[in-house]
C-alpha cells in the first residue's frame, strides 16, 4: 500500500521515540481522500474500507513503517516547555510522491507515547474532522498546509470535559520539524544534535542551500521568508491560527495544527476565538509579530552553528530578523494589491489598502464577502451590496472613489480586472459557523453536513449557486464566539 522510506528514522534515536499505535475497538472509514492518495502513490482497495480503517486507526501497521513520535520543545503562549513532544501523534513513515516530494504520514489520536506526559493519547471526532476540513480548504485557498488523508471513527469514547466519540486523523506533511524540534536539543545544549537536525532540514526542504557559503545563516533565513509569506497569505484570507506556539510553526512553511483556528466574520484586527488565548497574544493582527517572535527564537538555537563568535552569530542573526519584517510587510502589500486589483506598484498604495481596512473595521463590514463584492464593482457592476456590507457608509463610500481613480491609472478591461480579483478573493471559507454545524451534526453520527461543507469549500474561488449558503455571513444566533483546542 505505502511504498516508504523513512529519513528521520534513520537519524540518531535521541530525535524520537519508537512506539506503536494502541490498537482500538471497532474502527470505521469516515472519509478517505483518493485524490491525496493518487498524488502520494499510495496503492489503496477502495472497496476494501474495513482494512482501510484497520490501517489508518493503527490497528494493522503497514509493511516498511517505522513508527515513532518525534521529540520537541517549545514556547507555549510565551512560556518554555523544555519537553513537548509527539503526546498524541505517531509518525508512520515517509513515502515520496509523484511529484518527487518527501511526504510525512502521520496518525494523530493513535494512542499514547513516551511524550504523552499522562494524557491518553486519543482524538476527539470533533477535532479530527475540524482539521480535515481545514487542512482542505486551506489547500484550496492556495496557502501552504498539511493534508488531510483519511478520518477514522475508532469505536471508543474519549473523556474530556464529557464523553466523546473517538476518531484518528491521518496527517500528510512535508515534514513536521517545527521551531520547537530545534529548542529540544539547544535546551540540552546539544550542538551535534542542532548540526543533525540543520543538515536533515536543509537536505530535505532547502537543498538549494547545500553549495552556499554560510548555509546555517541562509537556512534560518529561507525559514524567515517562508513564514513571513505564509502569514501574508493567511491575512489576506482573514485566517486566525489560535496557537501560534514554537512547537506549531515548521521548517518547511507550511500551517499546521488547526486546534482552535477560525476565519474573521466582519473586520476587525484585534479579533481572538482561542478560548485559551486569553489574552489575545494570537489575535488577527497580532500573527506577523509573533511570527518574527519565533523566528527569534529559532535564531537563539541556531547561534552555534551560525558563527563560532558569539557576538557575530547574533548580530547576523538579528539582521535576519530585520529582514523578516521588510520580506512580510512586501509579501502583504503584495496579497492585498492583488485583493484590491492594483497590479502596478504606486506609493501609496499601502495607505489606500489600510484605508479600506479601517473603513471595514468601523462599518463592521464582513471580511471575505466584502473583498468578493469588490470584485463586481471593479466590474461596474455591485456599488450597493458592496456599501451594503457597512453599518457606516461614508468612510467607503469615499474609498470607493479613491479606488476607482487608482484604478484608471491600472491596465486590462473592467472584465479583465475583475476575473483577476475573483480568483484571488474567495466566495467560500469554511466559515466558523458551518464548521460547527458540521461537527455537532456528526456527533450525532449524521456526517451530511461534513460532506456537504468539504464539497463547498473544494473550489473556494467559484460561484456556485449550490452553495450560495456557505458565502453568507452567520446570522447573530449562530455567531461563533470562541473556538477550542480540543486535545
């Protein structure tokens, strides 16, 4: 079925534990994804969907696995864990997919590890499935996450605040190295495991940086830009992590752990849904920063591999971390340039972005649905259901005008302008409301509404009158005021 070959396990024992998945009761295929499947080479018998669930629960371990959680810190809403570690998540193994890419396959709710630190090692169906549809739609979108392979209901109940179904989430990853795989070993001063761990991420995501001159440098910028560029993106489709901790941010730019994420409604840059981010350390507006944060933080552990000179290896450290801000603050006015339709680059461009915002934040104006209807107003068409998304008017209104001056000075027809912004504005987000009406429908063993919701948010960027339920802002009644880490 998997055809794998595992990198990581072949790096020294210290970087991971070996364990096996603890079989559970009655295992059932909740959904399996056969496209993801094709694309990793994975050989599965579709119509076999028991042994498929035997397998992605951890009940029969595949030939050529090797499993193991992997070892790793981290800053948890600023506070040092010097021991995390996989406590509910067993690496599989590794295959290479047709593209050539080094993929992870993981089991997430599997049972318990050596990192567990007496927690039971299980899943929540509620979590499983809310990080299947994220992890899709997010592919969708165009921004850099894992995959979701398979969701499997395990037959047992799992106990937080009250009995739960149980369920197991396959996870595909480029890798899960994080920021927090590098603080384990820099926190037992362990500089031979940091120089392992640096060659593994280099070999694996930046082979480019084999040749360069100083490659621990360069990596720990490679690192900056790939995550100054996935924030952008996740700003510019008004995405809210929740988490935002070391051990949650990879070496290999991609977003991963969709615990207690949630989608902005209407505007506002302070927003927070993580009912554990009390105080609001994650917010909206508050990601670039924490974002740089880390990467700081990544730079500390680093140091002895940058340069033998202390005070060298920090002041080109830092320098990365100034650039950081310059490559995010480009990689943002970029997303939102191509929100707004200006394809050329004007000076004040920046401000006309932020004047949009701030008329957005005191109108209370709906954040995807009012970038989706400028898209009809670039076609000439829409002012009214564009205005109609602010409780206060005259700030857009004015914008408006100051945007369509802008926008005599841009090239292409009002349709060719238009089709532009379409495929960058999406009409569909898996958005906060239909995500919990999702789970709470299959709680309840009706997974309808979690299909229903995967089909919508396939092709986010369509209009399809089918769906036209899932571009509606939620109405007060069904509002989402926080969202859960669910572990």
């Amino acid at each position: 079925m998997f055809q794998f070959d595992n990198s990581y396990a072949r790096l020294p024992e210290r970087f991971y534990a070996s364990v096996y998945p603890e079989p559970v009761e009655g295992p059932v295929l909740l959904k399996f994804n056969e496209g993801l499947a094709q694309e990793l080479g994975i050989e599965a018998d579709v119509t076999d969907p028991q042994r498929l669930a035997a397998i992605f629960a951890g009940n029969v371990v595949p030939q050529g696995a090797t499993p193991l959680a992997m070892a790793y810190a981290g800053h948890q809403f600023g506070s040092f864990v010097p021991q995390l570690g996989d406590g509910r998540a067993i690496l599989i193994g590794e295959v290479v997919d047709r593209n050539g890419t080094r993929r992870d396959i993981q089991l997430k709710g599997a049972g318990p590890t050596p990192f567990s630190r007496r927690g039971d090692g299980r899943a929540a169906l509620g979590p499983v499935l809310r990080e299947y549809i994220l992890s899709e739609a997010m592919h969708a979108l165009g921004i850099r996450a894992t995959r979701a392979l398979a969701a499997v209901a395990t037959g047992e109940q799992v106990y937080r605040e009250t009995p739960q179904p149980g369920a197991v989430f396959v996870r595909v990853a480029s890798s899960h190295v994080r920021i927090g795989t590098f603080q384990y070993f820099a926190a037992r001063q362990d500089v031979d495991g940091l120089k392992t761990l640096a060659d593994y991420v280099i070999e694996r995501h930046y082979p480019e940086l084999r040749a360069v001159e100083k490659p621990y440098l360069e990596l720990l910028r490679a690192v900056a830009f790939a995550q100054a560029d996935l924030v952008a993106r996740w700003l510019g489709i008004g995405f809210i992590h929740g988490v935002m901790n070391t051990d949650n941010m990879t070496l290999s730019g991609e977003t991963i752990d969709f615990g207690p994420c949630a989608f902005l409604d209407e505007y506002d840059q302070m927003k927070v849904f993580s009912s554990i981010d009390q105080g609001g350390r994650y917010a909206y507006r508050n990601q670039p920063g924490i974002a740089q944060w880390n990467i700081a933080r990544l730079a500390e552990c680093m140091l002895p591999l940058i340069d033998e000179d202390q005070d060298k290896a920090v002041l080109t450290a830092n320098h990365v971390l100034s650039e950081f801000g310059q490559r995010f603050q480009a990689a943002w006015l970029s997303v939102f340039r191509n929100k707004t339709c200006l394809s050329s680059e004007e000076e004040g461009d920046g401000d006309l972005v932020q004047a949009l915002l701030a008329a957005m934040q005191e109108g209370e104006a709906d954040f995807t649905l009012t970038f989706r209807r400028l898209c009809d107003v670039a076609a000439g068409a829409g002012e009214e259901a564009f205005l109609s998304s602010f409780k206060e008017r005259d700030k857009a209104t004015t914008w408006l005008e100051t945007w369509r001056q802008r926008l005599e000075r841009e090239r292409g027809s009002q349709e060719e302008r238009s089709a532009a912004m379409r495929a960058v504005n999406p009409a569909i987000i898996p958005r906060n409301h239909k995500v919990e009406e999702a789970l709470a429908a299959a709680n309840y063993s009706d997974l309808s509404f979690f299909n229903r919701l995967l089909q919508a948010v396939e092709r986010p960027y369509e209009d399809r009158p089918e769906f036209e339920a899932y571009t509606v802002p939620p109405k007060p009644e069904e509002r989402v005021l926080q969202t859960f880490c669910g572990t």
